[in-house]
C-alpha cells in the first residue's frame, strides 16, 4: 500500500498518526507548499505575543516524527494536478507521484474580498500562517511605532490584534458586522469582549467596511478615515477544494465526505478545513475550521485508509480562545433555549433544546468547560442528569452514581 | 496500564487527597513547606454535595480528546500516561475545552496543569493514593 496525503497541517498529522495505528509498514509520503515541518496554525498569534517560539512552534510533533513514521516529506511543493483514474498526483515541477489511498488536507487560505485600491498597499499581510507571521513582524519593526489596521474582527483578526499589541503603536479593527466575533458570539458576550479588549486600547469600528485604500490609509464606507502603516486582511477563509474537484470529488463550499472521511471518488480521503463536516449540535452540513476537528477528521481518514473501519460524526463547533487575559470558550450552536447567568468576572449561557444541551457560552470562569462539551457531543438527555447541577457548574455529581462509578471507576 | 480509580462508596470527603497531590508536585521536601500559608492548586479535586463525595483527577483515556485537540503539541501520551510538557504549552484551554472529565485546569503559571501520576516527581507513584486513608482512591489496573 502506498499512502500519499496532500498538506502538512493537524489534519495530515492525525492521517499519519491514524493510518500506524493499523498498518506499520507501507510508506506514506506527504506534499506541502509549505517549507516547514508541521505546527499549529493557531500559534502564530502566541508567537508575536512571546508565549512561545517559531523553534517551539515547529515541534507540535518531535524532530523525529516523519522519520520514526516512514514519512517521506516533500515540503516546498505544491501539487499541481490529481489523476483519479490514473491514481497519480502531479507536482508543478512535472514529477507524478503514483498512490492507492491518497488523503487531501490542503486546508482552507485567506479569503480577500474585492477592496478598491487594496493593490496600492504595499505594508499588508494576511494572517494564518507563519510565514504571514514572520511578514507582520518584520513589517512592525522594533519601534512600537506602527499604526496597524486589521480589517476583520473574527477570531483570526482578534487574535492578531491580541499578538502585537505590545508591538504597535496603534490597532484599530474594523468588520462589516455589528459586533465583534460574529461567527462564535451572541451580541451581548461579544460586547464583554469588546470592552475588555477596548480596555488594552484596541479600536474598533463595527458596521463598517473600508470604502476605499490609499497606501497608507482607510477611508471607511462610515466617512471615517484611518491612517495607518500596517494592514492585516483577516476577513475569513475559503477551504482549499481545487485538487479534490479536479479529481471529481463532489465539492460544495468544502469537499463532502461520508463519516469515514472518504469523498465521492473511491480511494480519496479528505480531512480539516478544506472538507464540509455534519454539526451534530446544529444538525447541520457546515464547514468547521478548527483544530480539533481536523485532527479527529485526519485520524479517522488515516485508519479508514489503512483498512479500518472507523466513523467520526461527532463534529461540533468549538472554541477556546483567551484575549489579553480573558477566557472564552464556546462551543455547539445557540438556536434553541436559553439559560444565562452573568455577574462582574464571568458570562456563562447554556442553550437547551429538545431535551439536549446545544451549545454554550463561557466568559471568564471557563473551568471544566469540558463536561459541557461532552453532554453536546454525546447527545446526553438532560432528562437523565441533574440539569439544575449542571447548571450551576460544569460537575460530575450532575449524573446518576452508576454513571458516575462508569467515568471514575473505569478504563476509558 | 494502572491508573487512578475512585470509589465514591469509600470516599470520606477530607480532602487529603488533595493535599498530598499538592504536595508531591510542589518540589519542596516536607508537606509542611509545601502546604503552610499556601492556597493550594490540586490536579485532584474533591466533588462534593449532601453525603456524597468523589476525587476527580485525568483518567488517562486511551483516545485523549485533550491530545488530540491540543494546538501546541504540549499534551502526549508517554506509555500510556497523558502528560503535559508546560514549557510548550500557550494556555490556550481547547483541553479544558475537550476534556470529558473537567480533569485539566488552569494554573498561574499560564500553563494548563493536569495529574501525571507522580511520573514526573520524585514520588514516582500516584501520592493521592498514598494519603487517601480509607482507600477510595487506588492505583491499578482495571
């Protein structure tokens, strides 16, 4: 057998560390336009911030990963064309490198929107790898002295803001939204956020876009102007699907998978932010692109391949995030009965719907965050816990004492 | 692999549990050291309401969603035992996020701390069970 994976992100990583769970032998090579070994995207921001390095970064998996694997890596290169009949994949250099299972990871790119006189900005960078990273940086300089304008007030946005603010002079954020996060917040926790990043002296400006670019300035569709010296365009991102449709995978905003990550063509998988995944909190098809599901997505296509037989339908929306020291985690979807406790340091909402916990919201106290994950992913009636415990806080003593001598009492 | 079980039927709710683990991860020779005038920060913690009361600390799973979700690579499992290397981790929380159990917390360190069954300190086996004193905690294999 021969494995083949396109990309070098979490995704990949989970189909290597899937497929040696199941079979130790056959080699396995992975293509990535990338030049490095694989990291997690999401630390590009706590690099700029100094909570860790660009060498710490780059050791998500040990120096030995590939090697201990039998991975041939092949960074640098990107794929030009994939052969479904053929079973052949083609690099832009023209070398054709045959597979029998080939897994695409090719995960999701900046998305950039249509903004008059965008191209006149020389100082702009987007924001989800780390060479955008180490652009920014080198753009910021070690004077403090930027104003930097980030267009864009989603995670990636705010979490850059977050990154350089002892770096620039100056971060104002702008988004056509009313309020910031708009894909992970209602508007009242959001506004929480809001302030306290307002509080480190961050700008916003919501319900706005940019009308118009100048090198170095913004003239909003507001009437407002902003000067700046530095854009960051983190809009939002589009997954990667052009080697999966020009294979003849069935492709809708992301490539479409069974829940064994295969696609519509036999032989290819699929896995992370370039796939649509089923949200089992939403009960919808959506494209999810975060990290854990990417692993779990990977994993499960790197067994499949390798002939196991394994399912992920566990796929829920979800996200820890912290900003300038206050913690946010969310998860599930929000459509459905809500239950909202908040005082000075902490939010907390949890929405119910047909007898199941949906989604939730915690600012600040985020601890055991988890246990409420739990009752989204594994559809636990709330008929057969203690809701008003759970409600209270996130707490074992919420299930019934067999189900508690289950989780403690046993091997998971 | 052993790993730590709890049995609530025995559990007598003192907390010393908690102490000790506290104490074996303090890196100081003596629990009066490690525990006078300290608010103490367990990896093992009490639930406890009415009459009935339990530990809770990682259960070490097979198929760590904490792991697997983890964006720095700080969380591995080493022969079956989930550790956290703190120097790799960001404090990021998608484990507190993941966890099923509510067994990660957050330290002042920044980084998430969890049980390592004493694996990392000079104990060398789990010190909760040590100091529980009517055996509701043990170590085994199950």
């Amino acid at each position: 057998m021969n494995y083949v994976i396109i990309g070098n992100g979490t995704a990949a990583t989970g189909v290597i560390e899937g497929i040696r769970v199941v079979d130790h032998e056959s080699p396995i090579t992975v293509i990535s336009s990338e030049p490095y070994p694989v990291y997690g995207r999401p630390l590009i921001s706590y690099m700029l911030l100094g909570k860790t390095t660009e060498e710490k970064m780059l050791q998500y998996r040990p120096t030995d990963f590939y090697e201990k694997n039998g991975v041939t890596t092949m960074l640098g290169k990107t794929v030009s064309a994939v052969d479904s009949a053929a079973k052949t994949v083609t690099l832009e250099s023209g070398e054709v490198i045959p597979y029998d299972k080939l897994c695409i990871a090719t995960g999701s790119r900046p998305f950039v929107p249509p903004m008059d006189g965008l191209d006149s900005v020389e100082a702009q960078t987007p924001f989800m790898t780390l060479d955008h990273a180490k652009r920014l940086r080198e753009l910021l300089g070690e004077g403090k002295d930027k104003r930097v304008l980030i267009v864009g007030a989603g995670l990636i946005g705010l979490k850059c803001a977050e990154g350089i603010i002892n770096l620039a002079q100056s971060i104002t954020v702008c988004d056509l939204a009313p309020r910031i996060l708009p894909n992970v917040l209602e508007e009242h926790p959001a506004s929480i956020i809001q302030k306290h990043i307002e509080k480190q002296g961050v700008k916003f400006l919501l319900n706005d876009s940019v009308a118009h670019f100048e090198p170095n300035q913004a003239q909003m569709k507001s009437g407002a102007v902003v000067d700046f010296d530095v854009l960051v365009v983190a809009v939002g991102v589009r997954p990667n699907t052009d080697l999966a449709a020009m294979a003849g995978c069935e492709v809708n905003r992301g490539i479409l998978l069974n829940d064994h990550m295969q696609t519509s063509v036999p032989d290819i998988y699929a896995a992370g932010d370039c796939t649509v995944s089923h949200d089992i909190a939403a009960e919808t098809d959506r494209i999810l692109a975060i990290l854990p599901n990417a692993y779990m997505q990977g994993e499960t296509a790197g067994m499949n391949m390798a002939g196991g037989n394994r399912a992920f339908d566990k796929s829920i929306p979800m996200n820890a995030s912290g900003f300038m020291g206050l913690h946010m985690i969310t998860a599930g979807s929000y459509e459905g009965e809500a239950y909202i406790v908040e005082d000075e340091d902490s939010y907390k909402m949890l929405v119910t719907k047909d007898d199941r916990l949906r989604g939730f919201i915690l600012i600040g106290d985020v601890e055991r965050a988890g246990i409420y994950t739990s009752l989204i992913r594994e559809k636990t009636p709330l008929s057969s816990i203690d809701f008003d415990l759970i409600k209270e806080r996130p707490q074992l003593m919420a299930f019934s004492s067999t189900e508690r001598v289950h989780k403690l009492g046993r091997a998971h | 692999m052993k790993r730590v079980y709890v049995n609530e039927k025995w559990c007598l709710g003192c907390h010393l549990c908690e102490y000790y683990c506290a104490f074996a991860n303090s890196g100081k020779s003596s629990m009066v050291k490690a525990l006078k005038d300290h608010k103490i920060a367990p990896r093992i913690k009490i639930e406890e309401r009415n009459n009935i009361s339990f530990a809770v600390s990682c259960r070490h799973c097979e198929d760590p969603l904490c792991v697997k979700g983890c964006i720095s690579g700080a969380l591995t499992v080493v022969d079956g035992a989930v550790h956290i290397d703190s120097n790799k981790c960001v404090g990021c929380y998608t484990c507190i996020l993941s966890c099923p159990y509510g067994a990660l917390s957050t330290s002042n360190e920044g980084a998430i701390q969890k049980c390592e069954l004493c694996q990392k300190n000079e104990h060398g086996k789990p010190m909760c069970v040590q100091g529980c004193p009517n055996k509701a905690i043990v170590y085994e294999e199950r």
